[in-house]
DNA sequence: TCATTTAACGTTTTT
DNA sequence: CGTTAAATGA
C-alpha cells in the first residue's frame, strides 16, 4: 500500500519530513489524524522503525483507540495485537506504564492505585478534618482545584507554602501538606501525580531517562495546543538529541487553558527546538463554506491567535441557521421535531445529527424533548459509567484488594452492603489501625488486639475481612471477572442493590457490563487503570442514535448536520467569564469555533427569549458570536408564544397519571404513580410494577 | 447505627 | 430546579 497516496502537498510533506523537530499547524477538518497516522505507518513501514520505538501520545483514548485501528488497516496487522503497535495513549496512560515499570527507581510502589476527581475531594476532606479546619472556611472543592492547579503547573506543597501569604492560602498549604501525606499512605497518585511523578522520574535519574531517550526514537503528540507545563517537560525529557519530534495542533482549538492548558507551548515550539520545521494544513475537507466562512468570521475577532486561511473545495452549501425560541423547552422542541421530520422522510439517519450545549445541564429539556418524540439519543459525558454508585462500589473492592493500604476505598465499601459497620466504629478502627503497622486487611483479621471497637461492629469487620482476604488469595491466579464475581457472591452486593424499584434493573445492568467489560483484561492493574483512565468522552457512539454532548465533548469529532443550542450571553460566552478578562473570553470564541467546525453540511444555532437557569427564569441576550459571524447565516423568526393547551401536549412526562398502558411483559394495566421516568402501573393481574418510561417500550391505549 | 426528613447549595468545561 | 449534605428521630 502506497501510504502517500490520498494525501495532499502539505500532509505528504509533514509524513515525509521524518528527522528533526516537525511542527504541523493544523486547521479544523484538514485531516490531522490521518496524516498522523500515515506518519506512524510510514515510519514502520517505509523506514523500518520499529513500533516500540514510536510514541505517540492522543488527547483522549478514543482517539488512541481510532489510531490503532487505522493504523491496523494500513500495515495491514490485527489493530488488538499490539506487537505491531507503538506506544500509543493519553499522556496519562502513557505516565502509568512508566510508572510501573520504573517507579521504584523513585520510591513509587509498582501497585500504587489511581485516585480520580472524587477521591482526591474525599481525601481533602479528611486533611480538613484533621487539621480541623471546617468546610465553610474552605470547600473541600476549591481546595481539591487548586491542589490540582498547583500541580499541573509543577508547584509542590513546600513551594506553595513558600509564596502563600494569605491565611486562606496558608490554610491550603496545610491541606495540601495533608493530603500529599495521607495520599502516599494509601498507595495512591492522584491523575496529576502521574504527570509530575513521571517529570521526577526523568529528572532525578539519568539512566531512566537515558532508557527512555533512547527506547523513543521518534515521537509524536497530538493536540499540541492543550499541554500543559508537566506535560511540556516531559516531553522536552523524553526527547533525545536527534530530536525527531512531530506535534500536531491548532491554536485556535484551544480550549483547556483551564485545566491548565497552555497554548503558547505551540506558539513557542520553533524556539524550543531549533531548526523545526513547519507545515500547516489549510485545507479543510468537512465543512461547506458558509460553515467554515461563518466559523473562521467569529475566530478572526481574537487577537490572541496565529495567522491561518482555511479554505474548501465543497461549495457554500446551505447558509448557517440561526433561530430564535420562545423557551427552552421550544429549542429543544425545534431540535427534536427537525431531527425526527428529516429523519422519517429519509433523508438523515439519526446518527448524522449532534446536539452541542456549554453545560451539562442544559441536557435535561433536550432529553424531555427527545423522550416524548421517541428519538433514540446518547449522551457523551456527563456522568461516566465509572461514576455510578454501583460500579464505584465494586472497583473500590478490587482496588482495596490490590492495594490493601487504599483507606478511601476502605471507607467507601466498609458499610456497603450496609452490615453495621457505622462512621464512628470506622473511625476507631483508622485510629487504632494507624498505630497497629499492619495493612487494612490484616487489620481487620487482628482486631482482638484492640478493645476500643464495639463487640458487634468488631464481629462484622473481621467477618468483612475474612472475605477480603479469600478475594486477595485469589488475585494472582484469578483473572478480573472472576474476581468481580467472587466479590458480589461473598458481599452478597446483588442483593443489596435489589430493592424493586426501577433503577435497581439499571444497577443490575451496569453490573453486567461491567463484568462484560472485565472480561477483557488479563490482569487486575490492566482493569484498574483502564477504569481510573477512561473519560467519559471515550464512550464508543452508536450511529443510529442522536449525540447530546458538551462542546468540549465535541472536539475532535464531526457530523453532517450540528445543533448548537444556548447560543446566548452569559451561557456561550460563559456569564463567569465576564470578569474573568479577555483572554478567557476569547477561550469562550475558540469554543464556539470548535463546535461550529464540527458541522459538515448544516450547522444550526439557537437562543431563546427566555430560560430557566438556578430554578429561575433568566432573560438572556443573544450571544455576540452571532453577530460576528457575518452574512452566511439566515435568521427564521420567533415562533408565536406557545398556547397553554399545546403546553399541556408537550407536557414534561411522556406518561401521565390514569393513562392505560400496555406493557409487552406484564399485559396492560394503570399509571398510578408517575416520578420522572420511574412510572408506578397496577396490571390487570394485580400485580404492581415499576417501571422505566425510557426502556419498558410501554404503548398508550 | 440507620433511615427519613429537611436545608442548603450550586452549575463550565475534564484527563 | 435538582442534587447532595446535615439534622433529626427511631
């Protein structure tokens, strides 16, 4: 296979160009993963390089994940063998591996557990509570922000303390001081930990560091624009004095100087490193060019930004629409209704169509909308499949087997099935097991060394721990699913979870795909990491399903007609920004552009009179990225105010109270209760279920 | 110790 | 508005 081939002047230079720093400026649309991908199969198999010998690091693991694919096709190799695949990943994930194959060069244990958003709150709260500092001095959650912030940008807790002067921020450097103790006795790393561990790693130790230069001939990083500083130096650590680096990125697509994303690292890439070579890509292959017209008018009133003209060879294509709504719940009725009419008269499948929104909970009127038109929809984001109760229940399980002095998951699992284990005999034991040496396990397998636990209490943990000890003897022999399924038989956590009401199916089903999921991996760390790693993002899309997402969400995917919804002032820009200063706001237009760029052949922007927001109803302007957009869009004009009679037909619950109903498993029956979607029906046959409005695929009659 | 009620609280985006 | 944390009673 010719893997120059297909490719235009500028992509087939940035393959070609293959020693020495290469910088490719890539616009929206202009085939950035495939020219980085026919660089990986280009230097394999044109240059013999050997797969081991490439990094190349993604922005998310889906867009690892779609590499790997790609890259299967080309070489023409299985994409799941992954001898004939580079080290490929998010920087994360990346981190972890190096972590666990070098960490003990510094001190880090090879089965340390990985701590997301929540367990790193939690923890932070009990620093607080040690140091007694109380939650309405401090929130827990900006606490938690700006330990993260202050890693992100490499400030350690002594560092901070150093320039804190304020008794707020001293405070913080006690927590920080705190949490970093308590972090490292539980065998943990919080997701910022893996960055700065692995800049320690290189740094303190030169033949570390020498392996690595040396095992990575060349290298590559995706979404260049959205490193941060931890990331930046371990990229410059990484890369040895042949200095075959190729970053991708696009400064205008920047939208993560939040989370401490800093795009001047592009900007800056030709005097990092000498001599780089640069190469943009400026023609765009999705969008028609009203889309891309409209898009590149709003970008060009940032003063912040490289010089780039995208261009196309599609035609103008249909003009970018712009709408004006009553409410909310009528945009998410135009949304719904457009979708379904150009869905049943065949022209669209539901799957070309994207809803993008700034919030996630500008989500639930669409959902409302979707429901009651029976339009098949997914949401990207929001809240992960690792996030639910249930699975973070089984995972800190697995996690406190693995990693048995991990006191969060501990904590988390200590009374879940519940089985009289309380706060106050938890904490007791925590004292007593602090001082004692031993592991939490062993802990709980000794405790007729302490007195200080209530016989009832002691009696249920060193039963706990009996369990806790037979899943641990299993966890070299048994593989991830087996282990789960030991855990819910010993707990009994099936039952615990089936209480009859309609979200106890959904647990139950989440349960099976975790297992599902599980059964994937060979080994317990390999689950655990791909748990700890996963982002809500990576959910694999169904094409026969509408996708609901945030435009953060969005970046890097495309669809051939795009909603954007909530086009107002103080929602896109973001009302925080207004005081935040420009270069935030011009963070807010970058956004914009990133959704607007993802539509191929319609792009379509509301705002409404007026919307519900904090439980009132607030009276937005329509946004002034609108007005920037120039002459390629058409204006349709307000709807009439809806009647309250066609209010009641669009009424919230698809199913009301007193409707009969026909259930395709329990025959017809009455609604007699109704609570969201949990719908309360008496059969004909006496019984009474609950059910799910969403799946029970119930018929009015 | 646990379950139910009540109050407060907060919403930007996420690896 | 909807969710989660504290407060209360059993």
């Amino acid at each position: 296979m010719n893997l120059l081939e297909g490719l235009n002047e500028a992509q087939s230079d940035a393959v070609q160009t293959i020693s020495g720093p290469v910088l490719i400026l890539a616009g929206a649309g202009s085939g950035k993963t495939k020219t980085l991908t026919h660089r990986v199969a280009y230097l394999i198999a044109n240059e013999s390089i050997k797969p081991s010998e490439i990094l190349a690091v993604t922005f998310t693991n889906k867009a690892a994940k779609e590499m790997r694919d790609r890259l299967g096709v080309l070489l023409g190799q299985n994409a799941h063998n992954r001898n004939f695949m580079p080290w490929m990943g998010t920087f994360h994930g990346i981190c972890v591996r190096m972590l666990r194959i070098d960490g003990k060069a510094i001190g880090i244990s090879s089965n340390f557990v990985i701590y997301d958003e929540d367990d790193r709150q939690g923890l932070v709260k009990q620093a607080m509570k040690q140091l007694s500092i109380s939650d309405s001095e401090i929130k827990a959650k900006s606490a938690s922000s700006v330990i993260s912030s202050s890693k992100n940008e490499m400030v350690g807790p002594d560092e901070y303390e150093a320039v804190a002067q304020f008794p707020y921020q001293k405070n913080i450097a006690k927590i920080y001081k705190k949490y970093e103790l308590l972090r490292k006795a539980a065998g943990a790393l919080d997701f910022d930990d893996l960055l700065l561990e692995v800049v320690r790693l290189l740094k303190d130790n030169k033949e570390v560091r020498m392996k690595w230069q040396k095992q990575f001939k060349h290298i590559l990083i995706d979404e260049y624009q959205d490193t941060n500083a931890a990331q930046y130096n371990i990229i410059k650590l990484l890369v040895n004095d042949k200095q075959n680096i190729c970053v991708v990125g696009d400064d205008w697509q920047s939208i993560y100087s939040w989370r401490g994303a800093d795009f001047t690292n592009i900007l800056n890439f030709e005097r990092d490193f000498k001599g780089a070579k640069v190469i943009k890509l400026e023609q765009n292959y999705r969008s028609t060019g009203n889309i891309l017209d409209a898009a590149s008018n709003v970008i060009a009133k940032n003063t912040q930004r490289t010089d780039k003209k995208l261009w196309t060879l599609a035609g103008a294509g249909s003009p970018v629409q712009v709408h004006e709504l009553f409410d909310e719940s009528e945009e998410a009725n135009l949304v719904a209704s457009r979708i379904s009419s150009h869905v049943s008269i065949g022209a669209r499948k539901f799957g070309d169509f994207a809803v993008l929104y700034r919030t996630n909970a500008q989500s639930y009127t669409l959902e409302r909308a979707f429901i009651q038109l029976r339009i098949p929809y997914q949401i990207i984001g929001g809240v992960r499949f690792y996030d639910r109760k249930e699975i973070k229940d089984i995972i800190a399980y697995l996690r406190l087997v693995y990693q048995p002095q991990d006191r969060m998951s501990f904590s988390r699992i200590a009374n879940v099935p519940v089985r009289g284990i309380g706060s106050t005999s938890l904490e007791k034991f925590f004292l007593w097991q602090s001082g004692s040496g031993l592991d939490i396990i062993s802990a709980l397998a000794n405790l007729d060394q302490t007195n200080i636990i209530t016989a009832r209490a002691k009696q249920s943990m060193s039963d706990l721990g009996k369990k806790l000890k037979i899943v641990q003897s299993m966890l070299e022999t048994a593989s991830p699913k087996e282990l789960i399924e030991k855990l819910l038989s010993l707990t009994g956590y099936l039952e615990y979870i089936a209480d009859g009401t309609p979200q106890a199916e959904d647990r139950e089903a989440n349960i099976g795909s975790l297992l599902s999921d599980a059964q994937n991996f060979a080994s317990l760390p390999d689950f655990l990491e791909e748990v700890a790693l996963m982002s809500s993002a990576d959910t694999s899309s169904d094409d026969q399903k509408v996708t609901l997402m945030t435009l953060h969400a969005a970046k890097g995917l495309e669809f051939p007609v795009v909603f954007i919804v909530g086009v107002e002032e103080g929602i896109l820009p973001h009302a925080r920004v207004y005081e935040a200063g420009l270069s935030e706001l011009e963070e807010e237009r970058r956004l914009a552009y990133v959704g607007m760029t993802r539509a191929r052949e319609e792009l379509h922007l509301t705002y409404v009179q007026s919307r519900m927001q904090f439980g009132q109803r607030a009276y937005n302007q329509v946004s002034r990225f609108i007005g920037d957009m120039g002459n390629q869009i058409i204006a349709s004009a307000p709807t009439m105010k809806i009647t309250k009679q066609e209010e009641e037909f669009f009424s919230d619950e698809p199913f009301s109270v007193g409707e009969f109903v026909r259930s395709a498993s329990f025959g017809s029956g009455e609604v007699v209760e109704v609570d969201g979607l949990a719908l309360t029906i008496k059969f004909d046959d006496g019984r009474t279920k609950k059910l799910n409005a969403e799946y029970a695929r119930l018929e009015k009659i």
